[in-house]
C-alpha cells in the first residue's frame, strides 16, 4: 500500500501485526506494554480531526488503554537516553580527536533512522564506523524494557509483549534484526505504523476526538524538550548538541534552541562556536537524495563535518511513510514540526541530561554514559550488507 511505496529505500515489506496486537491484548498471561515515537503524537490526530500539530499524546494513552494494554510508555523517554550515550560519544571522539589521536572517526552519524543505517551498510562498506554505536530510542527503550523493568516487576522477558508505534515500516525491519533478539524473543515484539494503529482505533470504536486523557505511564514516560524534538530533521543533532556543549566544557550554555540547525533544506550545513578554540562543524540531511550527496562528500574528503544527521524522509519521522496522508503536504509538515517544536518550548526541562528518570536509570543500572554495562546493554553494531 501507500507505506511501502512512500519507503525511501523501498526495503520493507514486514506485514501488519494488528492481528496479532488484538489478539496479545486479550490473551490474560502476556503484559501488554506500548512506546510512541515522538512525532505520533502530533500526526495521529488528523485521522480524528485534530489539526496537523496538536499534540494528542494523552488521548492515545487513553486509546491503547482502552484497548487493554496494560503500560502505556514513552519512546521519548529512550530518545533522552539515546543523547545521553549518543553526546557522550561524541564528547569523546572530539577530545580525542583534538588531543590529535588519529584513530579517531569523525563525523559521528546520528543512528536512530534504520532506513539510513541499513543504507550505509549496503553502500558505504568503508564508513560502519561514522554511525553512533548508540540503539535508537526504540531499541534502548526496549532493551530497558525486557531486560531492567521486568525484572523489577518479577517478570520475564517471555512474559511481555513490547509493541512500538512508529512513524514507518522501516521500523519494522529494525526490530526484526537478530542482534535485538535474544533466544529468539525479540526486545520489541512487534511495530505498529501510525496508520496501522488508527484502523485499529476506528474499528474498533475508538475516537481519539471523544476520549478523555489519560496520562502516559511513569517512569518510562517522562521527557524533555529534547527528547521530543527526535521526531523532526534536525532535532536529533540539536538534541545532542545541547548535552554535548555541557560534556565538551562543563559549563551551562544558555542557548537551547539552534536556529542553525533548523529549517527546511534537504542538505544544511552549521558552524557552532563552542569556546575559542572549537567550532563544531555539523551537517543536516533529509531526504534520500541530498543525504546521499552529503555522504559521498564526506567519503571524497570534500566537506568536514564533526557531527552529522540523517533522515531518510523528508521533514524526519513526521514525514515517515506510516503516517497518515497530507492533502496539503508541505503545509502539513510544517504544522506538525512547529508541534513538537511547541511542546519542546512548553517544558521546563528541555536537555535530555536533565531528565530525572533517566540519572535515577544510571545510578541504579548502569553507571554513567559509555560504561560497560551502559555498552551491553544500549550500543550495537553494524554489517556489511549486500545490496539487493
Ligand atoms: Fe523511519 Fe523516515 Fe523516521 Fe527514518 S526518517 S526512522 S525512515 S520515519
């Protein structure tokens, strides 16, 4: 259908699970536990006649709850501990790089898009290494999941089912790589588009529109503005960038919001000042075309970048292939970015460090950023793939 054909890498094919979801949720012995993506929440809406943009986060907790789930949780709340890992790693390739190690790689590229992650391992053989180690907030989320918060609630990982409502049906081919499994029980059991999760709704009676809202479910709901901005192009680099500063100097910075890095051209290029001696050079690139481009710049040695983002689909995840259709496509995408760039302004909380939770996750699990039980746990790695 139209997902398949909107995939910029045309690379997925994995059915839909909705079935199987209804029928999880009535089966008595399986836990039930749902993530969203961040840009969901602001694109979900329009299938029940909310405007492009308004955040309905809490209405579709009241939806899966009432259809049965048992824990409605928050991929935003992993996109925090994305950064967390995803700045310390390149605080560490920067200072090393700089203390002139030469083994160092860079530019570091953002991970949480699997379109592009499967891309480079199909074209770029030579560049597995520019990709963050870092899982993306699906993955670390559900690895916390399985692997952490079952244990505290006396459960095995056999005895959740952990389903992700995502923007695109690449999501779907992540979460079936075996390195996500273990013993064949996969982190995230299944991935539900957008699209896929309002047929649900409607057919089964339930209109977001009439709904009373319900909060999501703690800990692993809580975020920050940065957390947030995930779901938009840009906002993963921004997001990092404001835990890096903090990493790279240890002081504060008072800036929050890098217009550099915003806007709406398919390849964009920043210079941020860090201090005297350090201005970060970061690229943005969404859309196959013009990301491809940036890569073989890199590869040629043409352009410098410390940092770089990609996202397979124009606008990031809130043009994803799983979500609902636009009439007016241009307009619509800038409603639903200035919808998350809303709730990132509507939080006091706006650096992923910040986030309580998720310091409560370190000192209680697993250190601090980049340890040992921080790599088990939350990094992967990549293969060389054989294009199709
Ligand atoms: Fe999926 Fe597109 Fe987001 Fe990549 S940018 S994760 S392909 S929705």
């Amino acid at each position: 259908g139209a997902c398949v054909t909107a995939c910029p890498v045309n690379a997925i094919t994995y059915g839909d699970n909705s079935l199987l979801f209804l029928r999880d949720l009535v089966t008595p012995s399986k836990v039930v536990i749902t993530q969203m993506a961040p840009s969901v929440r602001v694109t979900i809406g329009e299938a029940f006649g909310f405007e492009a943009g308004v955040n309905v986060e809490k209405k579709i907790a009241a939806g899966l709850r009432a259809l049965g789930v048992d824990y409605v949780f928050d991929t935003t709340w992993a996109a925090d501990l994305t950064i967390m890992e995803e700045a310390a790693e390149l605080t560490d390739r920067l200072k090393r790089y700089l203390a002139g190690d030469e083994t160092v790689k860079l530019p570091i590229l953002t991970s949480c898009c699997p379109a592009w992650v499967k891309f480079i391992e199909q074209n770029y053989a030579d560049m597995l290494d520019v990709p963050s180690s870092s899982k993306s907030p699906m993955q670390m989320f559900a690895s916390v999941a399985k692997d952490l918060w079952s244990r505290e609630h006396n459960l095995d990982r056999t005895d959740i089912t952990s389903v992700a409502i995502m923007p695109c049906i690449a999501k779907k081919y992540e979460a079936a790589r075996p390195e996500f499994s273990r013993d064949l029980n996969y982190d995230v059991d299944y991935v539900l588009t957008t699209n896929e999760l309002i047929k649900i709704f409607k057919d089964t009676g339930i209109d977001l529109k009439e709904i009373e809202d319900e909060e999501i479910d703690q800990v692993m709901g809580e975020y920050t503005g940065a957390g947030i901005i995930f779901g938009r192009t840009g906002g993963v680099i921004e997001a990092a960038t404001r835990t890096a500063l903090e990493g790279l100097t240890g002081k504060k910075f008072d800036t929050i919001e890098f217009e550099c890095l915003r806007g709406w051209d398919g390849f964009r290029c920043s210079e941020i000042k860090v201090d005297d001696d350090l201005t970060l050079r970061i690229g943005v690139a969404h859309g196959l075309k013009e990301a491809k481009k940036m890569l073989d710049k890199i590869r040629s040695g043409e352009e410098f970048f410390h940092a770089i983002e990609i996202m397979a689909c124009t606008g990031g995840c809130i043009g994803g292939g799983g979500q609902p259709k636009a009439k007016k496509r241009a307009e619509t995408l800038e409603k639903r970015m200035e919808g998350l760039n809303n709730i990132d302004r509507s939080l006091t909380l706006r650096r992923s460090n910040e986030n309580p939770t998720i310091q409560v996750i370190y000192d209680k699990y697993l250190d601090y950023p980049l340890s040992h039980k921080a790599h088990e746990l939350l990094h992967t790695q990549y293969f060389v793939r054989p294009k199709k």
